[in-house]
C-alpha cells in the first residue's frame, strides 16, 4: 500500500499539464515584474559595467561644461560624466608628468595642447574641436575710453597698445602662462608690421607693456569685479568672456571692450581625448563631444558669456560696451610663430625659469673670509639672486653631493615655480639646507638630470636656464663618463629652444676648464670668484647676458 502524498502534492498531481503550465508561466512573470520594478525604482538601465567619464576643463568654461552634463544625463546609458575644473597649466605639467589626469580635456586655448607636447607630453593632441570661442579685448576703464573718444568711435589697439600709443596705462596677463597675454604680444608684432616699426621701437613698446605686466592665479580671472584693474592700470588685456563676467557683477566700473582692428588670435577651448581614455572610456568621450556641441549645449556657453565656435555672439546686456555682432574667430599661429614672439618678450622683460643645483658636498664646509662657510656664501648669493628676479620668474632648487638621496646625487627641496607665491618657502628651504659631511661632489650625475628636466620643462617666454653653484670638479666615480655626459648634453640641444648651463664657482678647488667645456656645449657662461661677496656681482652679469636684446647684448 502506497502512502498517501500530502494533500497540496495530490492536488497537483490531479492538475492538466496546461494548467501546470500556466501557473509556471504567471510564477516567472511576476518574478519580472518585480525586478522590472526594482529598475525602474532606480531609474538606470541594466548595465554590465558602469563608465566614469572624467573630464577636466578651464576654470572659466567649467561651469558650463558641467551644465552641459547634467542636461545631456542619461544620453549614454551606463556612462556618468565627472567634470572637474582645473588650471590649465597644472593640466599640461601633470600630463607632462605621466600622470592619469582625465579621459578628456578643454582648456581656454590651443596654446595649452601644445604647451603640454613641448614640455613631454607627446601623445596629446596639438590640435582639438572647439566647442565655444572668446575673442582676446583689451579691457578698459571708462574713465579712458571717453577720453579716447568713445562711445561716438571704436576704441583701436593701435591707440591703446599700439607702438605710437601714449598716456595708456596698460596692464599684460603673462604671455608665458596666459594666452590672452599671447594675443595681445601678438597684436603688437601685428601693428609693428602693418607701420614698419624698427625691432628698437618693438622692443622699446614691449618694455613699456613688461613693467606692469602681472600673474594671476592659475585658477583665477585678471579681472576681479569691484575692483580696480590689477596694478592699477587703465586697460588690460582679457577675453570678451571675461569683461562680460566682470561687467555683470560688478555693480559700478564697468569695463569697455576694444576690439582689436588687426588678426588677433581667440581662445579656442578645444576639446581633445585624452591618450590615458582607453576602451568604453574613450568611446564615452568621444560620444560626449556630440553633447558639447549640440544645439542646447550652444545655448549653455553662449549664456554663459562665451560665443559659438563660429563667432556667433553670446547673449548680451543692452548696452554699448560689447560689440554684439558676429565675428569671424581667428586660430591661433604657428608654433614658431609664437615660440619666436614669446621669446624676445622675455628678452626685454627679464622673466626667467631657473633651476639651480646648490653643492652640500663636504668641502662646502670650509671657511671663508669674513667668517661662515662656503656653503653659507653660497646660500646668500642664492637669496640675492632671487631677489633680481620678477616675481612671475619660476625657480626651484636642488641640493647635491653624492648619495644625497638613495643612490641618487641630487635631492629636490623646492620645485619650480612662480617666485611670487614661494619667496616664504624659498627662504626655508635655503636656511634648512645643510653639508653632508664626507659628501663628494655628484656634479656630472646631479647636472644632467636637472638639465634632461628643465628641457622637458621649457617654457616659452621664459628665460630658460640650469644654475651651478659649486666648488669642485666631480669627484663621483660611480657617475655617468665625461665624455658620455658630454655626448648626453650635445643631445638635449634644441637651437629653438636654448637651454644654457650656468656656473658659479667658489673657491680655489674648481677647475674652470671642466666646467667651460660643459657650459659651452650648452650656450652657457662660467664665473668663478674667489670671493664670497662677488657672487652678487655675478648674479647681475649673468642675468644682463641673458636676458638682453641686440644691440645691446655684450656676448
């Protein structure tokens, strides 16, 4: 006799395969209906993997770049867009650096893609899609610009910042870490040509705009609503973006537009993928460009100051300060075009990018006349040097000896950057260093791998050199050969791009021809003193050799 089965698994067994069927098929449906709600409840798709965009821009078009990511939200399904503002110029050096910034990237101008490559990031478009424009203007108070004669006729840059203008007080954004301040140097060389102006009245009118040229913040505007222009001047060069923003806010001293009447390059703001973007990510970002420059996102920049990258304008206040009209972008030149503008700007306004090796080897011990050390002496004529400098001059210090750090000769105490926000640091640094005792001197090791950084790092604009400041001859037998190192040097020469090496020398223990033979390879100058007090004459001597305009070079 067989059990009974329990009354659910009888009932069951009685049931139609159809009617099994159907109970299978309504069991399954409802368990769909359920995850179906579990994904509508969190309103995104199934997704296998989820992208994270990453995309870093200028501060100025940040913002709007964001907005565009909000409104195109859910146009990429299983991709969210990560917007991060940062400075243009710390971009270009981290990805110099090798250091995985983002999948895309949008700075003011293209000025920015190639400054990336020249300093080695070779893998970086030098060209991207412009997804909105700015024309540069030079910003001027109202004061000024109705005694020039407006609103009844147009502002010129040839009265303004031409080499016949007169009674202006015109203020430059660096040109080497600003291309507003490109554009206008640009103008210049334009209105020089256009009259047939001597190179002597270029340089005489560059001069003029170098003593109240100014670094803003990387992250900052030049012009600060209720506020006076910076340094106190009546014009400055900025992007017609910028004097909206500022007129906008500010409550009283607005600023008039000069438009200029010569080809004057715009900002960009080029949109490039980045080398580090690979597989979805880099699809992502090359399907978010589509977003950038859609009809909606055109009506986002364009409220937000910037105009279409056509030249169509941005929406504008009533008013006769900005030209509302559309305008026709003008790119940027060529490389060498710039490179070569940039360069006799710094030749006329002395602002330098040094890297400077301090020796701590353990004859840096010995005393000198007028009591302390070499080393010592040689920490003042650092200071002093620095304080011939601009502030907008960069310079960074290394200590060497050998084995300063592991095996390694050569030791960083403070990086290369803008003397007017480090002074502070500087002066620590240099009253934190000290001899190492028994410490060789790594000169050939220590030399070469500053100079290898400072050419990865040249900047245009910039007086680009490496500073020695030793006593001996190299005493590393485990370095690199002379003649290696040598051959090395000869390698690393750019004509374009000069890159001199600069000795200065104290104490009888140097051998001056071993350091001639090094600096001449490179284009650089040795000085050798005996006396401590005469290094701040040689700072003068070295600077004024190398900062100098034909015909007044004495080299």
């Amino acid at each position: 006799m067989v059990a009974d089965r329990p009354a659910p698994a009888r009932a069951l067994s009685r049931r139609s395969p159809v009617v099994l069927l159907s109970a299978a098929l309504a069991l399954l449906l409802a368990g769909w209906a359920v995850v179906t709600y579990v994904r509508a409840d969190r309103g995104t798709p199934a997704c296998v993997e989820q992208v994270r965009l990453r995309v870093v821009a200028a501060p100025v078009i940040a913002p709007a770049v964001d907005r565009v990511a909000r409104a195109n939200a859910g146009s990429q399904p299983c991709v969210s867009v990560e917007v991060q503002a940062r400075p243009s110029a710390t971009v270009a050096r981290e990805l110099a650096d090798g250091v995985d910034v983002a999948d895309a990237w949008l700075p003011e101008s293209t000025f920015w893609l190639r400054r990336a490559r020249a300093v080695g990031a070779f893998e970086v478009p030098g060209q991207g899609t412009s997804v909105a424009s700015t024309p540069v203007v030079l910003a001027v108070t109202e004061r000024v610009a109705r005694r020039s004669g407006w609103p009844a006729k147009p502002l010129t840059w040839a009265s303004l910042i031409g080499t016949k203008a007169r009674g202006v007080q015109v203020g430059l954004p660096d040109p080497a870490a600003d291309p507003a301040g490109v554009g206008a140097l640009l103008g210049v060389r334009v209105l020089a040509d256009d009259n047939r102006d001597s190179a002597a009245t270029v340089a005489a009118t560059l001069r003029r705009l170098a003593e109240r040229t100014f670094s803003p913040a990387e992250d900052a505007s030049p012009l600060t609503p209720g506020r006076d222009l910076p340094g106190r001047v009546d014009v400055v060069a900025a992007s017609e973006q910028a004097v909206l923003e500022h007129n906008a806010l500010a409550g009283s001293g607005k600023l008039v537009a000069a438009y200029p009447e010569i080809a004057v390059p715009w900002l960009d703001l080029p949109y490039v993928v980045l080398p580090s973007a690979q597989g979805r990510a880099r699809d992502a970002a090359a399907n978010f460009l589509a977003g950038l420059l859609s009809a909606g996102s055109r009506d986002i920049f364009t409220g937000h100051g910037f105009r279409t990258p056509s030249g169509f304008p941005p929406a504008m206040p009533t008013d006769d300060r900005l030209r509302t009209e559309e305008r026709r972008p003008v790119p940027l030149p060529a490389e060498e075009t710039v490179t070569d503008v940039l360069t006799g700007w710094s030749g006329v306004q002395r602002s330098a990018r040094i890297l400077t090796l301090l020796d701590v080897s353990g004859s840096m011990a010995a005393q000198v006349p007028g009591g302390g050390t070499r080393l010592d002496a040689t920490v003042r004529a650092a200071q002093e040097g620095a304080a011939l400098l601009l502030d907008n001059s960069e310079l960074g210090i290394w200590v060497f000896a050998t084995k300063v750090d592991g095996d390694r000769d050569y030791r960083e105490i403070l990086p290369v950057g803008p003397l007017g926000v480090q002074r502070k640091r500087l002066a620590e640094e240099l009253a934190a260093v000290r001899v190492k005792p028994q410490g060789g001197t790594g000169l050939y090791d220590s030399t070469l791998a500053a100079y290898r950084d400072a050419r990865r790092n040249w900047t245009p604009g910039r007086i680009n050199l490496v500073l020695v400041m030793t006593d001996g001859r190299n005493e590393d037998d485990d370095s690199i050969g002379r003649a290696a190192f040598l051959a090395e040097l000869e390698r690393l020469q750019e004509p374009r791009r000069p890159l001199p090496i600069i000795f200065i020398g104290l104490g009888g223990d140097i051998d001056p021809e071993e350091l001639k033979a090094i600096a001449k390879v490179t284009g650089g100058r040795v000085f050798v003193t005996e006396q401590p007090g005469g290094m701040r004459r040689i700072f003068f001597s070295a600077l004024a050799d190398l900062s100098c305009l034909p015909p007044e070079c004495r080299r």
